[in-house]
C-alpha cells in the first residue's frame, strides 16, 4: 500500500542515520507525528470506571499504533491507524479483532471490525470492543477504549501546559 | 383560384410521401410540390395533422430523467474502472463472527487480517458487500528519503519490528462477556446516546 | 491516473452527455421498455464513449455514434426473452437497485401509457426504424446508414409504423372507452 511505505521509507533514512529507535526516529519529524493517546478503561454500571489505564504513542499518518488487550479469557488486537489532510483534518482508521471465550462450551468468538471515522485534532474517539450496552444492569462490565488523536506538536503544549501549571 | 378539396384526387400525395415531407425528407423540388398541394387540399392537411399528433403522442410519454444523478452514477462508473472508490459518503461496518476451535484460533485471526487488507487494497468496483471504505487522504510525503540502496531498504523492512505497539494486560475481574458488536463512536456520540 | 476532475472538465464529454444522454435514454427506453436497463445501455454507452476517447467533429456526429452503440445494445438485449431477462436481471440486479434511492425514480416497472403499449406491439424493425426518427431524431440518411438498409426502405417502414400505430391506438381508444 503505496500510503504506508512511505512512513517506512523515512524511518529507513532516520534509522540510517541516528541509529535510534522507531519512537525517536518518528520524534524527529515533530510536524509530522502525531501523538495518539489512548485510555483504556473498565466501567461498571452507571459508567463507574473501576479500572483504567493510559498510553500514549507517537506515530505519523498512514502508520498504525497496535493495541492489544489480553485478559483471562478475551483477547482484542485493534490497530489505530491515524490520516492527517493537509488542512489538519483527521481520518482514524480502527481495525479490530476479538477473540473472547464464552466459559461454558470453551468455545472462542471472534469478531473482526472495521471504521474510519473523521475526527478533528483532539476529539475523542470511543472503540468499544465488546460491545456496549446503554442500558446495563449490575454484573456488565464494559470495556472501553478512549482514542484521542494530536498533532504532536500540540501534545508537547499540552505537557508543558500541565508542568507549568502545577508549579 | 384555388377551391378547397375535400376529397383525394389523383393529384394528392401518397400518404408515404406526405409522411416523408413531414419529416422534411423529400427533395427540394418535390417539397415545394407538396407544399403548394397542400395549401389547397385539407384532407392532406389533415393526414400531416395526424402525424404531428402522433408525434407529440409520442413524445408525450411519460419519461423521468434525474438527468444530474444520472450524470453521477455513469461517471463514477467510469471512475471505478480505473481507480479506487474515492471519498465514501457514509461509513459502513463489517462483520463477521465465527466459531473457532481454540487451537485454530492463531492461524485463522492471522488469514482474516490478510483478507482484510486484501479486500481494501484490491476493491476496484462498488460493490454491495458491507465494508468499511477508506476515504481519500492526502498522502504523506513526498520526503526526500536516504537510502542508499534497496538492498539496505529491504533488510531494514525484514528485520525491524516496525509496529508501535501498546500491550494491555486486562485485570482479571471482573469477568468479561461479548455485549454486542464492536462499537467505534465518537465521543459525542456516545454521550448523547446515553 | 484517471479522476473525476478530469472528465468533469474535460468540456466535450459534459457537453456531449447533457446533449445526448437524454435522447439516448428515449431510444433505449422505447427498445427495451424498462427504464432500469434502458439507463444501464446508455452509461455502456457512454462508458465506451468515454474510453474509445474519439474526438468528434461535433455533437451530431457524437450523437449518432452513441446512438448507433446504444440501438446496438438495445437490439442485442431484445432479442432475448424479455420476460426471461426481466426475471434474471431482477435477481441479480436488485441488490444495487436498492441502494440508490434515486434511482427509484427512473424505475418504471409497468408500461402504463397507451402510446408506449401500442408501440411495443409494432414489429421490431418497424418500431426500431421509428424510434430512431422519433426519439433519436435521426434523418433517414442516418437511420439508413445505421441500419445498414436504404433510405427508401427507411421511408417505407416509417410510414409504416406510423400508420400501424394509428391503426392500433385507434383500437386501443375504443377498447379503453368501451
């Protein structure tokens, strides 16, 4: 795919020469990259999160950031691929599979998923892997997956932002 | 001096060659022919009547044209016979759910991805199996890119694990269920579904 | 690469397709006697227009190549079965018509009009001769030369057909009043 070489092509030419790793290569190009931040988080009824963590990637447009999610009995691999257009708007591609097992037959599910949603710098993007159900009652527990796509330069505000202000 | 005629005489056209002038396909001398009959004869008159009656009969059919929409449709044919469908107005979901013995599960996730990728590399025509379309982007780049030869290119390729990838080890309680479909929404989406 | 820019600004395409389209759809129309497969001959048409890339002198002449691509198709779908094609193209075609909701629009299942009835009772060389003169607005040099026939032969079999039609709407009237 013509669009996913070319990121590769700068990493080769990065790599070449700094020697570095993927991450700083990428960080190199600051105008380029795109910061993805994503949370994952576990929620019970009424929305309460009892679970959640945060990661954060740099990444350029046209190249994934793979997320893989593996717990006792589910396992989701979901690639994020994030577009950036010239005029700063943004296209996410989702690409999801689920394996999960239902306990009784030991059987295994599977889903496989795909979106692309337009989205502009800093709107979030919810990917609910195993489905989410409005109104839940007490034992379901939903995952969720919170996306949110920067330029990585605007992530670099937002940090010094937060330094700043907690002084 | 002309005195009407309202009954055919030898002199009147057969109604093949009026049918002919009607269509103005006569030759030019026969045309002025006719013409000139035709000022003195009604029932002639009549019969050319008729075939502008038919005529607009004819094209008084019922006929719609959404001649715009139409222009469309045949040049996005056109279109996907040589390109990749551009811009998608709405985005389409695809699913697909199987049951796998455990120990197949590696091999069989593996060859839908391929399949995946292959659907949207190589979808050249609409079709209407549901599946998400990649909507046009601008394409990155052109960068000046260093290398220095191919070779060098394809063993970085070949050796690198070049995906940026982010492991999350689920708690182990609570147990999880399938709820439904995968879901991708926007945050506002979402919040105004709740 | 081929983009819709370019064809869009290409000015003898639009031009010739906002000319000719509509009375390529008439003379398919009035062939096949289904809008759905009338609209499908006619982009063929202009399909093989668009990739053939001949640059006409004008739109007439583009007119009556397109014409005669569409009598062509049109002719070759009616030699089938209509009924037979009708079922076929149903189950294998309404899929995609269902997704175009404008396409309803052009969708006319059942002949309704009296015209468009009597005219399909006339023999096909006769209608086909008519249709190209009524509805391609074609001269009998043309039609002549299209279909391979002389332009006496032309002449007859317009009149021909006009004059069975006559015939039939006549009777067709009557039955409708009685």
């Amino acid at each position: 795919m013509k669009v996913r070489f070319l990121p590769l092509l700068i990493l080769v030419s990065l790599v070449s020469v700094h020697g570095e790793d993927i991450e700083s290569a990428l960080k190199s190009l600051k105008d380029k990259a795109l910061a993805v931040n994503v949370a994952t988080r576990v929620l019970e009824k009424d929305q309460v999160t009892v679970w959640h963590t945060e990661s954060s990637k740099v990444t350029i447009s046209g190249k994934a950031v793979s997320l893989k999610l593996s717990g006792d009995n589910v396992l989701i691999l979901a690639d994020i691929t994030p577009y950036m257009n010239a005029d700063g708007t943004l296209l996410l591609v989702a690409q999801g599979e689920v394996y999960i097992t239902s306990s009784p037959d030991g059987g295994v599910k599977y889903y496989s998923t795909m979106k692309s949603v337009p989205v502009k710098a800093g709107e979030k993007v919810i990917f609910f892997p195993l489905g989410v159900a409005f109104d839940a009652d007490e034992n379901v527990y939903t995952i969720e997956v919170e996306i949110e796509v920067l330029p990585y330069s605007e992530m670099i505000k937002r940090k010094e932002g937060i330094t700043d202000g907690s002084r | 001096m002309y005195r009407e005629r309202d009954v055919h005489t030898k002199d009147c056209p057969g109604k093949d060659v009026l049918s002919a002038y009607f269509d103005g396909e006569l030759d030019p001398r026969s045309m002025d022919q006719v013409s000139v009959h035709l000022s003195g004869c009604s029932l002639c008159r009549q019969r050319l009547e008729g075939f502008a009656v038919l005529r607009k009969r004819l094209n008084d059919v019922p006929f719609s044209l959404d001649l715009v929409a139409s222009k469309e449709r045949t040049l996005n044919l056109i279109e996907a016979q040589h390109v990749l469908r551009r811009a998608a107005k709405r985005e389409r979901f695809w699913d697909r759910r199987v049951f796998i013995p455990l120990p197949v599960v590696a091999a069989v996730g593996l060859l839908f991805m391929f399949t995946i990728a292959a659907l949207i590399v190589w979808e050249m025509q609409p079709k209407t199996v549901e599946m998400a379309e990649i909507k046009d982007v601008d394409p990155v780049g052109p960068y000046d890119v260093d290398v220095k030869n191919l070779e060098q290119l394809a063993e970085f390729l070949q050796n690198s694990n070049s995906t940026i990838e982010v492991t999350i080890r689920l708690p182990s309680q609570p147990a999880f269920f399938l709820m439904g479909e995968p879901k991708l929404l926007r945050e506002t989406d979402y919040k105004r579904g709740k | 690469m081929m983009n819709e820019e370019r064809i869009r600004s290409s000015n003898s395409f639009d031009s010739v397709y906002e000319y000719v389209f509509p009375v390529l759809m008439r003379v398919a129309y009035h062939i096949t006697e289904d809008m759905a497969v009338a609209e499908d001959l006619c982009q063929e048409a202009f399909i093989r227009y668009y990739n053939r890339n001949i640059s006409f002198p004008d739109k007439e002449q583009a007119k009556y190549w397109l014409i005669r691509v569409v009598k062509n198709l049109a002719l070759n779908y009616d030699k089938r079965s209509r009924r037979e094609r009708r079922a076929y193209d149903r189950v294998l075609k309404e899929p995609e018509r269902l997704q175009t909701s404008a396409e309803t629009e052009l969708i006319k299942k059942e002949i309704t009009d009296t015209v468009q009835k009597a005219l399909s009772k006339l023999p096909q060389k006769l209608r086909t001769v008519l249709v190209l003169k009524e509805y391609g607005n074609l001269s009998y040099r043309e039609i002549a030369s299209m279909l391979h026939i002389t332009e006496s032969n032309v002449k007859v079999r317009v009149f021909r057909a006009r004059a069975l039609l006559e015939e039939l709407l006549g009777e067709e009237e009557i039955d409708y009043v009685s």
